[in-house]
C-alpha cells in the first residue's frame, strides 16, 4: 500500500483534545434542563351561576360535528357562566351561557356565548301533542317505550331525553347538509348546548314575525328559506312546526331553530300533511309582508326533491 495511505500518531494531532472537551463536565447538558415544566394555577373558586366545562364530560359522540367553528371552546380550564333566559316553553327553557377560558402561558384567552336548551322532565307539557310528531321513530328499550306510552314518571324522563336527543340528531344531520340551522355544540342528558344566533349588538336575534324587512332582504330571506326546506326534504324531512315563530332573522340570513319534532317525511303516515303544513304556514308570511308566494308550488317544488 502507498505511503500516502500509512497512518501515523501525527496523522490526527487534536483527536485527544478534541475528545476531551467533548467529554468534559462543562459540554455535559444539566439532564434537568430537559424537563421543564410550567405550572399555572387556576382559581377553583365558581360562583353559584357558573360551573366547569362540560366539554370533556361527555362522549365524542356527544360533541358537535367536525370541522368544528373556530369560537368552539374546548379547552378543559374553561368555565360556563349562566348569564340569564332567553326563552321559556312548555317543553323546554333556553338560557344564555358564557363559556371562557383566561390565558394561559402562551395561549390566549378565549369564550364564546352559547344557548342552553334544557328539556322539562316531569314538568313536560307537550306529550298530548307529541303522537303524530314520533310515528316512524323507534325506542330500543321497550321498557323505556312503555313507560313512554303509560306517561309514568320515569316515562316523562325519558320522553324529555327523547325530544332532546331528536332535536341533536337532526341539527347535526342538517348542519352537515348546510341547512341554516344553530351549530349543535355538544348534548349532556336533556342540555343541549348550541350557537347563540345574536342581533349583531351583543342581544339575541329577532324571530322572523317581528322584523319588517325591505323588499329586497325579503326576497332573499325566501330563497334562503326556500333552500333549507329543500335540503330538508331532500334528506326526507320537515320541520314539522315551521313558522314565522322558529326562524330567526340575523341581519340579511335567517336561521331555523326549534327542530325536536323534525317529521320524516316518508316513514311517518301525516309526514306530507306537516310538509303541507309548513309550506301554507311560510307562504302566508310572506305573502302578508308583500311577497306573493303560493303554497302549492312550494309544496310541490319540495316534493321533487323527496322522490
């Protein structure tokens, strides 16, 4: 082998020191250094109108659909503060929310305002109505079904879970479908938590019946309104109980709310009528506001959608 290739003790003259600084104490990181945990401390005292998120609570079914709006509030830290009503009914009382969670570390503060919709149990009022509305729907347990049927009070409890549950299954089903209708934020027994739809200046949006629109914002409310009906249809449905009463007007979009007795359509006996029904109910608005809309041809435009 050539010369050129021979190693001598020469041919590396730092490797000794280099190898020594490596290994001196001084380049050696502290192993504590490596785990450096930041600790903040969260005020545990609530006042008697707020308690912890319910977020992690409940199941990942339980949570509203994905991708999920970017005012959700998920954090674990996160307080609910009951603000006041905005609604009470026969069968169910809405309330105002604040969910917030302070800034942590590097993440900042954040909330978002939320209805709180929790059904009545066994002060539940609506059931000499509710019959037609649930024809189609099944109950698994028919222990549960019965006691539905003799109205005893662990049946009332379950009904109100029932309505609470309906109303959650189909704003997911139409949120999905792009029906204009509050995003279904999370459900807990009878709370069903949701999008606050408010006016724009911090209150609560106005009920189509009492707002006054123009000739233009009213033409525009139809067509909105015209297509969530068809999104409904098409995915077999009615509202069952549309009126002026259970839309909301929130600037030039309207929002459907109140959705626990969504009708199917084809597997219940009286589902054409209720479609009917909320056609005639529609069209009369309109047309008194100015709009001539013809019941009939709505109803048959929503048929085509269904077969």
């Amino acid at each position: 082998m050539s010369s050129e290739y021979e190693l001598t003790d020469n041919y590396f003259p730092d490797l000794d020191s280099r190898w020594s600084e490596l290994t001196s104490d001084e380049s050696q990181p502290d192993p504590a250094d490596a785990f450096v945990f930041k600790f903040h401390s969260v005020d545990e005292q609530l006042g008697p109108d707020q308690r912890w998120s319910t977020w992690l609570d409940v199941e990942r079914g339980s949570r509203g659909p994905e991708p999920r709006p970017s005012w959700v509030v998920t954090e674990q830290a996160a307080i609910d503060t009951e603000l006041g009503v905005l609604k009470t009914g026969k069968e169910a009382d809405v309330f105002l929310v604040e969910r917030a969670v302070e800034a942590i570390g590097d993440n900042p503060a954040k909330s978002s305002l939320l209805a709180a919709k929790r059904y009545r149990t066994e002060e539940h009022r609506s059931f000499h109505r509710s019959t037609s509305y649930v024809e189609g729907r099944r109950t698994r347990n028919s222990r549960d079904s019965r006691a539905m049927q003799k109205k005893t009070a662990h049946g009332r409890s379950v009904a109100a879970g029932h309505w609470a549950y309906a109303e959650w299954d189909a704003l997911n089903r139409l949120w999905k479908a792009g029906v204009p209708v509050p995003y279904p934020v999370q459900i807990d027994g009878i709370e069903l938590l949701m999008e606050f739809i408010d006016d724009g200046e911090g209150g609560a949006a106005p009920r189509l019946a009492q707002v006054r629109p123009s000739k233009e914002l009213l033409g525009q409310y139809f067509e909105q309104l015209r297509g969530g009906m068809r999104e409904l249809a098409r995915a077999g449905l009615a509202h069952g109980d549309l009126s002026p009463y259970n839309v909301l007007a929130q600037g030039d979009r309207i929002v459907m709310i109140d959705l626990p007795q969504v009708v199917d359509i084809v597997g219940n006996p009286k589902g054409m009528d209720f479609l009917m029904r909320d056609c005639h109910n529609m069209a009369t608005w309109f047309t008194n506001r100015g709009l001539e809309i013809d019941d009939q041809e709505l109803f048959a435009d929503l048929l085509t959608m269904v077969y």
